[in-house]
C-alpha cells in the first residue's frame, strides 16, 4: 500500500498515515493464521534461483542462469534454464559454462644434450570455473631417466660426531660411487654446523673461544665447506680436514645450518632441473624460533641467505633460529628433499619432525656412522619409487585428486602413489572447484602450481573465477547509470534496476513522498510478517509496497495471494496426480479442496464406506451388511481389520481370521453322525440337533473365492477327516465333508511284545553258546601246550628232580685208601 500526501498536511497525520499499512499487515497475519505461510519458502529452498535478485548472485548459484531480456515481460531473472528458458530470448541468456585450454603441453621425455628432462604433463592449462562447479583435470607425471641429482651433505661436527666425521671422509667415495649408479649427472656438496657462537650454547671464556676442547677449532654457526660439484674427488678431503669443535648445552643450531642450505641457492650450488637432497645427520636434537632469547636473540629469522665470501654464516649471533614452519615453507619452496640421518637416540624426534616438513625423510644413523651409504641409498630409493601431488592454491580454492596408481580400476581418493620405476607413467585427476568468490575483484584471477613434492617442475593453473556477468560492469551495453528504464534514479544492469538509496520498485519509481526514498511501510507491505525477510515469499516483486507474483511456465500453474504464498501446483498429489485428478478435488493455496464423495490430503479417499459393507455369501448370515463385517473398521474406502485375542482378521472385508476356531468345532459331532456314524451323538441325537445335511466328496478343498474354511479332525479312533463349509449367494450354510475317514493301519502290540522277548532269549542263547565254544578252544589249546612240554622234559620219569637227600658225601683228595 502506498498514500500520497500533501506537503500541508500536518505531519502527525502523515506519521499515522504511514504507520496504518503495519497495522493492515499484522491485523491479515493474525486473521489469516490458518494459510499455509511455511509452503512458498520451502518451495523456495527447492528451487536455490527464484530468491537470487542479482545476476552475480544468480551465477554464483549452480545450475542457474540469468535472462537480461529488457521490459517487464520476465518476472523471475534467475531460473534454471530446464524451467524458465523458453520465456527469455536466447541472446538475453547468461549461463556461462566452464572452460579448459592447454598452454603448454610438452610430451613426457628424459633428458638429452639438446633439451631437460620433463617428468609432468601438460606444464600449463588456463580454466575459467563457476562457483561450486568442479572440473576434473588430468595430470600425468613419470620419473625420468637418469634425471640428474645434487645431494649436499650437512653434518653436526660438535666433539660428539668426531668419529662420524672421520668414517664418512673413508666413505665419501663409496657414497659418491653409489649415487653415480643411479644417475650419471651427480653432484655432491658438504657443509657442517655447530651452533650460536653465544652463551649459554657455547662457553664464551677466550679460551674456549679459541679452542673449547683438544684437538677442536674455534665454534661457529654454519659453514658451507664445499658447494655442490660434478667431481666427488675433494669431498673425502674436506670432510678429512674438517675440524670437530665444542659447544655446552645437548641441542645443536641444525635448524640455522638447514635454513641456510637451502634458501643459498647460488652459494650451494642448487640446479633447477635436479632432484635436490640434504642430508643432515647429527646425534642430538634442535634448538627452534623462540630459544634464542636464552641468549638475548630476539630479532626473528627473516629466511634470507647470510653467507660471506668464506661460505660462513654471519647472522648467527644475530637472528633467532628459524620455525618448523618457516623450514616447511621454505623446502616446499625450493623442492628440496631432506633426509634426516640420525642416531638410534633421536629417531623418535626426527621421524615426528617429517611429518611436519614436506618430502623429507627419516633413517636411523649407526654410533659412527658406518651405514651412512646405505642409508642415503635406502631413503632415495623411497623417495624417487613414490610421488605425491600437492598445491598452493589459496583458501578459494579446493583442490582433491584421484588416482588408480599401478592398479587397475577406478580412481580413489588420493594424492600419493607408491612403487613406482624409472618411466613408469601414473595419471591423477585433479578435482578442482572454486568454493568462494572474494571480495576483492582482483582475486578472482589467480594463478597457482601442482606439483610433485620434491620435484622443481609443476603444472601451472591460470584460473579465473566466474563471479559475477559483463553487464554488470561499466562499459558494458546491458550497464547504463542514471537510466531512463530506471526512473533516472539507478543502475540499470543486467535487465534489472540498481536503485539509489531510499529509492526502491521495479523501475526505482517507489519512495517516501517529499523525499525521493522507500518507506518502512512500503517495504514490510510485502512481508506477512517481521519473522522473515523475504518479500513477497521469494516468488515475486514488490512494487511500492503491493507484491507482483511471478509468472510459470506452464499457464495452468499460477502464483497468487497478498504475499505470492499460495500456488495450485504444490498440493498432494495421488498416483502421480495433483489432488488425484480433477474429477477428485482442486490445488487452492496449496491444499486440495475436495469435490463431494471424496476426502484426504490429496482427496484419495471416498468419504462414504459403500465399499466397506459386506456383500451376502461373504462372512455368514450375520455378517451381510455390516461394515468389514463387524470386525474392522473403513478407513479410506477400505477395511482396516482388528486384532482379537482369538485371532487376527483380515481380507477385503475382514471375514477372514486364520487363527480363529471358527465354526468347525461347532460342526464336527454333526458330520461324524451324519457322514461316519461316530462320535458322541445317538442316532436321535443327531438328527434333532444337526440343520444341515453334509454333501459327501472323494477329496476335501477349500475354494478361496467362495471364502469356504477348510476343518481338518481327528476322531476317537485316530482317523482323519476333513469338511468345508460356507455360505452361498443367499447367504445359506453348505457342508462338503469327505467320504472315507483316513484311519492308521491296526497294530498287535502282544504279539510285538512276544516277538521282542523272543528275540531277546535267542540273542541270550546264541551269546552264551559262543562263550561255551570259545571257551572249549582255548582250553584245548592250553592242554596241548602242557602235553607238548611234557613230552620234552629230560629228566627221568621216575624221579623227582626236585627232590634232595637228608645226607650229603664229601671225599677227602689226599686220602689215598690206606
């Protein structure tokens, strides 16, 4: 509502005046509570364009676009164009799609006289992306052969590593031998550290400046003995002649030395077109960025090269050490792989300071050092048999890679591949995806690297961000300041107004009198309420203060009501049907009103239970007639069955209960006396209770279309028998009942009796008979053995050989008779 008022008026009155259009919205808010205000925006958060007012707000949303067709013929700017395209000219529509040109695209090669090695493909892509729309980008990358390598070698030469020092200067050659074996374009560097040449890390008494133990130098920082050259002939020399120095607490200044050797790129001797290794190897820990104020160092490690013409480092006493961070940083900066070689005592330490340096490596060093070559072979060969694909994309932007590696299949989510060889090509897909639009206009161009960690090649990505539409721009044909289409009052871009402050419609035509701005009232007159913000429930314009509700596509479909919250498309719908047909109900600000007969959300429902009432020949005499049959109830134009403690109903009209007894208890006595001549019923009896005559058959079955109930039974006698029974058409009893009773074969119980205890006596008889016989045997066997021994007695059968005299006889040898 808007209210034109003279300037004379008295401006209390105007005050009331343009207070009395909130008054109207709240009095309609409160009388129309029962109108579903909720529908329109949740079928505004069904469809993410309708709410977007702008063409880079449209743009930014997936799966929109923008029509910038001039006039008022469109009402909604922002569709999805499978909705909305056919009432926007073609030329008016701005729906950008993504796109991707190869820069430059060098095939995979080793290197040659002529050219460098290239380990990664393409080298550089440009890609323009919509917000939240990813693009998939292939990255192929292979290890090429002989691909030269520059290892420098950065040693701790406090007093405790002297006996190390002196067992690589023996195998200086070996590891120079062993590299070479891998790659013919070696080169090899070496340096050593000790660590602030102040207290409390080294003692500043001038003598031990001098010489803080036998046989040491004076202490110093870093010091870059020999830069990184192709002939390893001076390396054992200068690692020889290195002299062992001394300083006081346990932790070393290996974080300076590692800063230092890797930012001096000229001064060590870096190649761009190498794969870069830094062996440290030391036998104690690390001092990092804050212990240097032990020392009175405060000023932070700035990451620069501070090397004299002497290779030493003249920043020692003068800066902090460097970050963990800082050292990532630059590592990653300058692809650089660190090994760590260090004794079994520090293992621990530098194998969780790894994790936190990108490509570096950890390997447990021997007491003195002895495995050394080994050990820089072991770690290379895990380096150079793996790759890992990272980035530096900013926070913008997100980027996820996916990879098969060696195996083959579909890609999973990773950005590392282990067991690689030399020529061994592995492809990766690069999901890239912008997730924010800054603010600032000149970020929305930007250009970043993926990289293989500890390579010094990569894919460069020019990547421009769509975030907003060319009409929307100065300079533009769609952008015209102070435009005539918008009163001369705004911003015409796009097919749309820009208005200027306090200035607001369609055509920025709307504003408070006098002033030239919008009124409160006219802005919440086209709000239900102050509960939301959104005007004219997302689904029109507001026009000074009165909504214009949206066109469809379809002409069936229409949008109306005070604040476009009520639509007759968006009702329940049945079968695929809205408010099921039209000969059921009408869509009315999204309910179904539902024509006579007929009831429910979507008026699928008869309102009367005609089709509940049981037809004869269903359910018994009693049941005709009754709704479900007296056992449910009609919901709906069908029956919902109840559950009793005798049994659960069911079918179309709940006349059936399975777990029921049913009529068949009552029935049995009649059939046995009428069909069998058995039970408990006399002759008299039966014929003066029984109603029915039973209809005898061969086979007993039950017609489920009848709705007959089968009786299965049992007699006095054990004998089966079974019996229908059902209703006809009138609503009339039958009984079929089945002719012969199904009675078990009769069985002589004495005689199995009898049968039984006489095969008991002969198993009896015929076990003892086998003792008697087995019993015979054996002692006829054992008589023959006796008489057999008896015969082969060599004694004499009438003595006892046994048997000694009372006297025994002696004679004397010299007893010569006389």
């Amino acid at each position: 509502m808007h209210i034109h008022l003279p300037r004379q008026w008295p401006s209390r009155l105007q005050v009331i005046l343009q207070v009395l259009p909130l008054l109207l919205v709240l009095l309609y808010s409160l009388t129309s509570a029962e109108e579903p205000l909720g529908t329109p925006e949740k079928l505004t958060s069904q469809n993410p364009c309708t709410s977007k007012q702008t063409c880079h707000e449209c743009i930014q949303t997936p799966t929109c676009a923008w029509c910038s067709e001039p006039g008022d013929r469109i009402t909604q700017r922002c569709f999805q164009p499978n909705q909305l395209s056919k009432q926007c000219a073609a030329e008016y529509i701005y729906n950008p799609d993504n796109e991707y040109l190869k820069l430059w695209e060098k095939k995979l090669m080793k290197a040659t006289e002529t050219h460098e090695a290239v380990q990664i493909y393409p080298q550089r892509v440009y890609l323009r992306l919509r917000l939240h729309e990813s693009y998939s980008l292939s990255v192929e990358y292979a290890q090429a052969e002989d691909y030269p390598i520059d290892l420098y070698y950065l040693m701790d030469l406090s007093k405790s590593m002297e006996d190390d020092k002196e067992k690589l200067s023996a195998l200086g050659n070996k590891l120079a031998y062993t590299m070479r074996s891998i790659t013919s374009n070696f080169r090899l560097g070496f340096g050593s550290f000790v660590d602030k040449v102040v207290m409390p890390y080294v003692s500043t008494v001038p003598k031990s400046l001098k010489a803080p133990c036998d046989q040491c130098t004076a202490p110093y920082g870093y010091h870059n003995v020999m830069p990184l050259y192709d002939t390893d002939k001076n390396f054992s020399t200068e690692v020889r002649e290195a002299a062992v120095s001394g300083n006081l607490d346990a932790p070393e200044g290996g974080f300076d030395a590692i800063m230092q050797a890797v930012v001096c790129k000229e001064q060590i001797g870096w190649r761009d077109k190498a794969r870069r290794l830094l062996v440290f190897s030391t036998d104690a820990g690390f001092h990092y960025a804050g212990d240097g104020k032990l020392g009175g160092i405060v000023k932070p490690n700035d990451g620069n090269c501070h090397l004299d013409e002497r290779g030493m480092y003249t920043h020692s006493t003068l800066q902090d050490y460097p970050s963990i961070s800082q050292l990532n940083a630059k590592v990653k900066a300058n692809s650089i792989n660190v090994i760590f070689a260090v004794t079994a005592e520090q293992i621990s330490i530098y194998d969780q300071l790894k994790d936190h340096i990108e490509g570096a490596s950890s390997g447990k060093l021997s007491g003195d050092s002895a495995n050394v070559v080994e050990l820089v072979q072991e770690q290379y060969n895990k380096i150079s048999s793996s790759v890992e694909m990272k980035d530096n994309a900013t926070g913008g932007v997100k980027v996820t890679y996916y990879s098969s590696c060696l195996e083959s299949g579909p890609m999973k989510q990773t950005n590392k591949c282990d067991g690689l060889k030399v020529g061994t090509n592995v492809m990766f897909s690069a999901k890239i995806e912008v997730t924010k639009c800054s603010e600032k206009r000149d970020e929305w161009k930007q250009t970043f690297q993926i990289y293989p960690v500890g390579i010094n090649e990569s894919l460069i990505v020019d990547l421009e961000m769509i975030c907003d539409c060319p009409c929307e721009n100065p300079g533009n044909e769609g952008y015209k300041e102070n435009a005539p289409e918008c009163s001369d009052h705004g911003t015409y871009m796009c097919g749309v107004c820009s208005c200027d402050e306090q200035r607001f419609g369609r055509q920025c035509e709307c504003g408070t009198p006098g002033e030239g701005g919008a009124s409160v009232s006219e802005l919440a007159g086209c709000r239900p309420d102050n509960t939301t913000e959104l005007e004219c429930s997302g689904r029109g314009s507001c026009v000074c203060g009165v909504c214009e509700c949206n066109l469809r596509d379809n002409p069936d479909e229409q949008i109306y009501g005070p604040f476009c919250e009520c639509d007759n498309f968006s009702c329940d719908r049945h079968n695929g049907e809205l408010c099921s047909g039209s000969d059921h109900g009408e869509c009315s600000c999204g309910q179904c009103n539902c024509l006579p007969g007929w009831t429910g959300s979507a008026c699928e429902c008869r309102s009367s239970n005609e089709t509940c009432i049981t037809p004869p020949g269903i359910g018994g005499p009693g049941a005709v007639g009754e709704v479900c049959s007296g056992k449910g109830v009609c919901e709906c134009g069908v029956c919902k069955c109840f559950e009793e403690e005798g049994g659960r109903y069911s079918g179309r009209f709940c006349e059936k209960c399975p777990t029921c007894l049913g009529r068949c208890a009552e029935f049995k006595e009649c059939v046995q006396c009428q069909v069998y001549q058995t039970g408990k019923l006399t002759p008299e009896e039966c014929a003066a209770n029984c109603t029915f005559v039973p209809t005898e058959v061969d086979i007993v079955e039950a017609d489920e279309d009848k709705d007959e109930n089968l009786c299965p039974n049992y007699d006095e006698d054990d004998c089966r028998f079974s019996f229908v029974y059902g209703y006809d058409e009138k609503g009339e009893l039958y009984v079929r009942a089945q002719k012969e009773r199904e009675c078990p074969p009769k069985v002589f119980i004495l005689g199995i009796v009898l049968m039984v205890i006489a095969a008991i006596v002969a198993i009896g008889l015929v076990l003892l008979l086998l003792w008697k016989v087995l019993t015979t045997i054996h002692d006829r066997r054992e008589f023959a053995k006796f008489e057999k021994e008896r015969q082969m007695a060599k004694w004499d059968t009438g003595e006892n050989p046994i048997y000694k005299q009372a006297t025994s006889t002696f004679k004397n040898p010299t007893y010569a008779g006389k």
